[in-house]
C-alpha cells in the first residue's frame, strides 16, 4: 500500500526538490517582489526629498522673483549674447510717468524703458511690437503702479523690469524681448 500512495503521488519539480540549491521557487518570488516593492519606496522617498522646480505663477507667467529664468536654460539669454548680436528698441516715445498717493504720501515716478532683441529677431520684433504697442504700454503701465515702493526707488532693483520682460513676452506671443533696461528714472515722496 505504501507503493501505491508514492506512485500516487506527483513527482516533485526539481526546484522544489529538497537536493536543489536555495529556496524554493515560490519563496524565489516572493524575494523578488519584496526587493521591487523597496525599489519602488526609495524611488518615491527619494522624489518627495528632491522635488523638481515648483512654477510660481505671476498673472498667467512665471513669478520672476523667485523663477528668473523663463527660457528653460542654465543662464539668461541676455548673458550668452554679446551686445553687438542685440539690438536695443523703446518702448514708448515719452517716459512713463505717473502720481499716486500712498499711505498719505504723494509718490511720483517716471523712468524710460527701453528692451533689448537679438539681432537677427529684430524685424519680426519690430512687426509684432507695431501691433501689440498699446496693449505693452497698458500692461507696462499696470505693473509700475502695482509695484511697491522699494522697487521704485532702488536703482538697483531688477524687479520692475523682470516683470514688465515678462508682460512684453505674453503680449507678444514669443520670447522677443531678452533684457527690460531703464534710464532716466526719477523716484520722489511728498
């Protein structure tokens, strides 16, 4: 009867077989599955420690205070570019000029604006800023009267004009305008 219950029986396979080398196959992967779960952990541990650049949004574009560099390269345009390959256009014929009272105080502020294309862009630029003129201006305008007092009276502060190369480049539709420069700015509080 013994006989008959070993015949009976299915042979076993050689990997479950007690003669062969390591564990057996269901044990096998079972590992394997153990070692993919813990990759898949530290692959997400290690993306919730390093997470990619947050976008900060700034009235439909990039807030250039804390994202300088909306182009998507190491260093800004204006600095791989020698002045000679770019050209310099203004903006408005006349300064920007405006009086607002704050906080009891007569601010008046003016500065001319002038923006800085590559060369070879200058035409098209040129065709695209000849159609979208007043909206630039408008929206130029819009950002000097929302900015704040330190940015006004810095001369140092590149605030105003990262914010007015952002509003020229959503107006136009393209990445014309590579650098915002100011001259001839007046800041006074009465």
């Amino acid at each position: 009867m013994a006989k008959e219950q070993k015949q009976e029986q299915p042979p076993e396979s050689a990997a479950d077989a007690p003669e062969a080398l390591g564990p057996p196959k269901s044990y096998r992967l079972q590992i394997t599955l153990v070692l993919a779960g813990l990759l898949l952990f530290q692959m997400f541990v290690l993306l919730m420690l390093f997470p990619g650049k947050p976008k900060t949004e700034y009235r439909g574009g990039i807030d250039p205070v804390n994202a300088p560099n909306i182009y998507g390269m190491g260093t800004a345009p204006q600095d791989l570019l020698p002045p000679e390959m770019m050209v310099e256009r203004l903006i408005k014929d006349n300064p920007f000029k405006f009086t607002q009272v704050r906080d009891g105080n007569t601010e008046s502020f003016s500065l001319v604006m002038h923006v800085r294309v590559r060369k070879k862009e200058v035409s098209k630029f040129d065709n695209r800023f000849a159609e979208c003129k007043n909206e630039i201006v408008s929206q130029i305008e819009v950002v000097l009267r929302e900015s704040i007092s330190e940015e006004r009276s810095d001369p140092r502060s590149t605030a105003i004009k990262e914010k007015a190369k952002i509003v020229i480049n959503e107006v136009l539709r393209t990445p014309f305008v590579l650098e915002v420069l100011v001259s001839d700015k007046s800041y006074e509080v009465n």
